[in-house]
C-alpha cells in the first residue's frame, strides 16, 4: 500500500500577468522542489503553481516520476472511497498559488449546467464541464475586484464620471440612478437595471471606448474621480484608473472598475467567488482553491478569447458591499496545539465554503517547537507551506518542510506538523463528503 504522505513536484504557468523571477512566489515555491525542466529565469513572469490531478498540469510524485492522477486512481484508500467513487478518481479541487504583478481578465466561471453546455460547444475555449466555484487567500497583501459595488455607488460614479456615462448611455443610467433611489424597488428591478447599464457598457464600441477612456484618464490625472458613499479614496480609484491603463491601455476594464466592489485582503483574508460571480485580480500573492476547472469566461483586462455576451448574460447581478464577499475564517475543531504552539499565539483556521468540493485550513505556528496534531480527515488533502520551516510526520513517517513544500495526504491520516522557525506558515486543501465533520458543522 502507498504511505499517505507524498511529496509532489507541481508545475508552474508562466503567464504575461505574473511576477517577474524570483520576485513571484509561485516561482519561488516551484524552484523550491528540485526539477530537471524548472529554473527561474530572472526576465520571465510566472504567474501560476497549481497542485492537484487537473489533467493540464497534474502534479507528480517527486520520488518516483509518477502521476499524482496515477497513484490516486491505482489506490482508493488515499482518496477514500465515497470521494473516488464520486469524482472518478480525481481530486475534487485544485489548488494554486497565484503571482500577480498585473491586471487579469475581467471574468466569472460558469455554474455546472452551463459548463456542459460551453464545453459542448466550444471544447477549445471551455476546456471541461465543470463549474469553477473558487476561495482566494491572501499571502501578501492582495487587490481585486470583487462582485457589483451597491447600487448607490454605480449610480454615484455614472452621474460624476461623464465619460463613463456616455457609454452606458443616458437611458440605461438613468434607470440605474432611479432604481438604487427608490426604497420600493424590488431584488429583479434592481438586478435587471444593473444588468442592462453593464450589458451596454460592455458591448460598447471599441472606438468609442478608446476616445472615452482618453476622457477617464485624464479625470484620473488631474484626481478628478469621487468616491461619492464608496469605501475606496479618490487617490485610490485615480491610481488605480492610471495603473491599469498603463497595463491595458484603452480597456473596456477601466470603465468596470467602477461597476465592481474595490478590495484589498491582508495576509490570512479570504474571499469566495460562487459561479457565476464577476471578478478580476489586480495584484498580490495569494492561495487560490477551486473546483477542478480551468474555465473562464472573459470580457476585459485580457488578450485572450473573450465572450461578453455569455458573461454579461449569466453574471447573478447580485450587488453588495466587498465585505459580504469576504470569508470569515474560524478555529479548526479538529487540531490540537502543544503548549509552545497555545502559548506562543500559534493558531490554525478553517476557511468552509459553503460547497462541498473543497475547504482550507491555514495553521501559522509562531515558534521553534510549536506543533500541530491534526485528526485524520475521510478525505485526501494537499499541504504547501509557504513560509519558515519544520516537519511533517504521518504515522512513522516524518519528512522535512520548508517554504514552496508540498505534500498529499491520505484520506484518514493523521498528521504532526512542527515547526523548526519562526512563524511556519501552511496551507491545506480538502475534501469531504456525507457524514464527514465538515457536513456537520463546521
């Protein structure tokens, strides 16, 4: 039988929108596990590390060469047999480390039906039939946008940004501004006049765009942009304007700035995109954890495949502010601190979407010494640390730990975590299903 701890060698994505060399932890992290075909280059952007059994770029066995996919599908018991059973054999989730240095598309993933239905139809830009339900996790500090802004904030910025306005056209702005006055509006009034600004705007002529993103520019230089009852600063939203359209120059994304909720996580926040949430990443490190996927469907800040039709159909138009999109992290149940660990602040938070595929536990054990006992869970799980270093033991099986390490978890297994360092970060994925403790309480 294979022992339920694997190290794993896990590919990494050099996209145009990653950090450069050495300053992308998602390089960093990849170097950090030795690799006949991986080594920074200091002029190339790396933007994705993923860890799972996605068929794009599954992870390996770092000892023996083999398929994580392989030795999953070859042994049930690591995967428990409820899960296998469900999802064939593969792991439910993926997990990534992100490296953003700029703007990424303007974007939402499709829920399960209309994934079927995309991939149907066009396999080429809609790679699976999945849904993409997704949890980011701020390694360092993190901007993006996040969902709708409320109402009174959109309407804000169509009556003070005139080029804006001339876009969305002074109907489908004054039904919007009419809409987010009125206490007797309904949820379908409201969403149906946000969708109908945002359909317009969207669909809006590139020329038009172009001389109208001159307009937003300058506005932008000369800090003419108010943030009316919005959370955001006007050097915020100025520098934010003049940011991306040194990055997107003339971008139909410089106009949904002011559509979207604005937000900066701190190191340990997290936010949750169901599907069909509209979304973008501006900057930052973070932990990314999704259903297994890779589909997107994009409209601005990109220049790849972009389907605004499909996007500005299916968005939910729900509108809240940023802080109802954040995911308040709990104390995981099922651990228990030695006394180094309890005595030095040391504490270990589970992050529970409300979906099944994938959950999050992050542990941060503050000094040499401190340790972390964690009950079996009934399914597999994936480990990464992303700072300072230590151990990591499975029954009798202990193996070192440091920054960019990654480890699978048997189903079952109980796992040690100890710290040698000073503040050891990590990160773990997992899945459970029926009675499992997750379903019943966490």
């Amino acid at each position: 039988m294979q022992v339920p701890l694997i190290r794993l060698q896990c590919g990494c994505n050099s996209y145009d929108w990653g950090k450069k060399g050495k300053d992308s932890a998602a390089a960093r992290y990849a170097a950090a596990t030795p690799s006949d075909t991986f080594s920074i280059q200091e002029d190339k952007p790396y933007a994705e590390l993923w860890m799972g059994t996605h068929p794009s770029l599954p992870s390996k066995d770092l000892t023996t060469g083999r398929s994580l996919v392989d030795l999953v599908a070859d042994n049930q018991a690591l995967m428990g047999s409820d899960i296998s059973s469900k999802y064939h054999n593969k792991l439910p989730f993926l997990f990534k480390v992100l490296s953003i240095n700029k703007a990424l598309s303007i974007q939402a993933h499709p829920n399960k039906k209309l994934a079927e239905q995309l991939h149907a139809k066009d396999p080429k830009n809609y790679p699976d039939d999945n849904h993409k339900p997704e949890m980011t996790l701020a390694i360092t500090p993190f901007e993006g946008l996040c969902g709708f802004r409320p109402l009174k904030e959109i309407a804000h910025f169509l009556s003070t940004i005139p080029p804006l306005r001339s876009l969305v056209g002074d109907e489908a702005a004054s039904s919007l501004e009419k809409v987010s006055s009125s206490s007797s509006a309904s949820v379908d009034e409201s969403k149906q006049a946000l969708k109908t600004a945002f359909s317009t705007l969207m669909k809006s002529d590139r020329s038009l765009v172009a001389e109208k993103s001159n307009d937003l520019l300058s506005l932008a230089e000369s800090g003419n942009i108010t943030p009316g009852p919005s959370v955001n600063t006007s050097d915020e939203l100025c520098e934010l304007v003049t940011r991306c359209n040194s990055q997107f120059p003339q971008d139909i994304g410089l106009f949904v700035l002011f559509f979207l909720n604005y937000v900066k996580l701190s190191p340990g926040q997290a936010m949750y995109l169901k599907a069909d949430d509209i979304h973008a990443y501006i900057a930052g490190d973070i932990i990314e954890c999704m259903a297994s996927s890779d589909n997107v469907i994009r409209a601005g800040f990109t220049p790849k495949f972009q389907d605004v039709n499909t996007l500005t159909d299916i968005l939910t138009y729900d509108h809240d502010p940023p802080e109802q999109q954040l995911l308040k992290p709990v104390d995981y149940p099922y651990v228990t601190l030695n006394q180094t660990a309890y005595s030095s602040g040391s504490d270990s938070l589970l992050y529970d979407p409300p979906i099944e595929e994938f959950s999050v536990v992050r542990t941060v054990l503050k000094k040499d010494g401190a340790k972390a006992t964690f009950e079996g869970i009934a399914g597999p799980s994936i480990i990464i640390c992303t700072s300072g270093s230590g151990n990591i033991s499975v029954g009798p099986k202990t193996e070192e730990i440091k920054e960019g390490w990654v480890y699978f978890v048997g189903a079952t297994a109980e796992v040690v975590l100890e710290s040698d360092s000073e503040d050891m970060v990590t990160f773990r994925a997992f899945c459970e299903i029926d009675d499992s403790p997750k379903q019943n309480g966490h």
